[in-house]
DNA sequence: GTCTATAGTGCGATAGAC
DNA sequence: GTCTATCGCACTATAGAC
C-alpha cells in the first residue's frame, strides 16, 4: 500500500496536538502535514481550510439531529420534534469522548476565528433541522424558532457536559436545560 | 487638510458597492483602498481584516442591546428584559436603514465567510446580554437562555424585516416574533 | 506537485495637527 | 516638540489555480 490509510484521524490528530501546546496560530498547515507525514498540499486535499481539521468526524452530528427529528411520532409537537432531535444528537457524544472534546473546546475558546467556524456549523444544522420540521408541516416562524431553540439548548448542555468535574451523560443535561427553557418561558412574571 | 475625513465610511462605502457589484472574494483589500483612494495598508489600519468593513458602525446595536436590559423595570422577569433589550435594538434600525441593510444582507448571503463573521457577532451580542442579565441576578443557565432565545427572535426578524415587500417596523416584527415564541413553547402538545 | 495571488503583519519614514 | 494618520516596503502563510 502506498499511503498510510486514514490520513484525515492522523492529520486530525496531529492538529490537535500543535493547537494544543503551541496553538492555533502558531501552526501551520505545513507543520500539521509534516507530524502526520503528508505534504502540505495533501492537507488541504482533505480539509478546505486550516480551521475545517477542527472538524472532522461532526458530519454525523447533523445526521443525528435530522434523524431524531424524522423518527419523532407523527402526533409530536414542533417543540417534542426538536426534544427528540436533541435526544438522537446527544447519542452521538457518549462519555468516552468527553476527553477529546474537552481538548477540542479549549481551542476554540482561544481563538476567535475558529470559533466563527463553530458557531457557523452549529447555525447550518439548526437551519436544516429547521427545514426538516417545515418538511413535517411546521410553518415559519415557528420552524426556525423551534430549531434555533433547541440549538441554543444542545449548545448550552454541551458546554457544561465538558466542564471540568462534570460527570452526567450530555442526554440528561440536555433535558435539564430544556426543562429550564420551558419555566423561563412559560413562567408567570 | 492632507485627508479627507471619514476614511473608515468611505471604505465602506467602497466595499459596499465593489462587493455588491464584482462579489466579495472577487474584490481585493487594494481594490477598496484605491476606491477610497488610501492605500492597502491603511485600510487594515481600520478593519482588521477583509470582513470587517461590512461591520463598520455595528458597534452600537450591543449598546442598544445593553441598554435595554439595564433600562428594564427592577421587576422584570428575565423574559421581560429581553423584551426589553430586543425593542431597544430595534429601533437601531430605523426605516431609512433598510435600503442598506438588504444590500449588506444580500452580500452577505452570498458568502459562507461573511456568514460566519456575522453569527459570531450576533453569537457575541448574546453573550454580553447573559454577563448583564447575570449582573441583574439572573442565575445560569437561564441567562445565557434567555439571552440566546433573544438573539434568535432579533434574527428572525430582521430577516423578514428586509424581505421584499415588507413595510413594518422592525419592533412591531419582533414583537410578533416573540409572542410566537410564547405561544410555541406554552402551547400544550 | 509547482506556482502564484492575496490576506494580513511588522516596521521605519513622512506629513500634517496641536 | 508630541501625537496620530498615512505610506511604502518586505515578509509569511493561506489557499486556489494550473
């Protein structure tokens, strides 16, 4: 064989470790490439953009909302639709990858432009499942308020599943915020 | 005088209508400058990068935000104050913007970068809207929620505020967008 | 794989305002 | 004289074109 085979783990890999002790900026594509043993060009045969090696292995993440969304029962209301989203979507971090998105999350915390970049595939699967639900009869507004909603919630349970000292499953975080989004909004002033 | 004035509106300006007319990735940083008649290096004095100029005098609409939420009464709820905060951004946006404000949207939309910088300003604005909902004693994570949730009603508004034909207000938008958001969340199944 | 345009930074020089 | 905006040039890294 003349590669090694998965060159995008072993780039993704080797990324994670140079952001991680010398960070983002101070890395090059080419440095990336040369720890994983590619040339620079075969990096970006694989990843449009530096920031993009951040993110790979997440396609699956989208799946797993829209999943939920189209296996929720017919009678679910929008609301039930984006629980069920958040449930499937929460399958798909179990506990042995809290140590790789604790590793993850701190660099991204440290830079701002990679932070763009999540901020903008956390928007473009809340625009999806937003389009899932107008599939399932859910008019606009409600259907991107409703998506919106629950990424807001997966966002927020996320972040305090990789805090440190945290040990719930990110499932029943995500239902715990959920339920605190139904007082605050339902409460009585 | 040596300079014209305003050099930071004239890029702007500038990079309007170069962006609009050739496209964003098709107009270079000296393309603007020349248009504005400074050089490349000056422009980057004022935006720190390329994105930037179509941000330029956004600064106030998080101080609209901020005043808002200070201004609300001591016995708002954290819903109320939201409120508050989403009616005082609004009327940032006069109806004289709007003209602007479809031709920024539209440059926008065609450009995932663009994209990108825009979510994380408005990702930004929410943020500081949660540190001064915690200041007003609004424990997490119902003010990072309530924050969040109103961040995505502004955006939801604004996007239907610059579609064609519509003649409301921004706030009247909004309002009504919010009182979906009630009415989805509340509504039993 | 090589070649190149462009983004973006660092720094010294200059020109006017005060 | 100081302060600030501009210029001009050299430079690296990204990312796309060939």
């Amino acid at each position: 064989m003349r590669w090694e085979p998965g060159t995008p783990r072993r780039l993704q890999e080797a990324a994670l470790r140079l952001f991680a002790t010398r960070g983002f900026e101070q890395t090059t594509a080419g440095d990336i490439a040369d720890a994983a043993g590619v040339t620079e060009r075969t990096f970006y045969r694989h990843f449009t953009d530096k920031r993009e090696v951040l993110f790979f292995g997440q396609e699956s993440l989208l799946d797993a909302f829209l999943t939920g969304v189209t296996s929720a029962p017919a009678a679910a209301s929008p609301l039930e639709i984006v629980a069920a989203a958040l449930h499937s979507a929460a399958s798909f971090f179990p506990d042995e990858r809290r140590s790789f998105a604790r590793t993850r999350a701190s660099i991204i915390e440290h830079n701002p432009a990679l932070q763009e970049r999540e901020q903008h595939k956390l928007s473009n699967i809340a625009a999806q499942v937003a389009t899932a639900l107008r599939e399932r009869g859910v008019a606009e507004p409600a259907a991107t308020l409703a998506a919106q909603t629950g990424s807001t919630v997966f966002h927020i349970a996320f972040a305090q599943w990789i805090k440190p000292g945290e040990h719930r499953e990110l499932a029943d975080i995500a239902a715990d915020v959920f339920a605190q989004l139904e007082t605050l909004i339902s409460a009585p002033a």
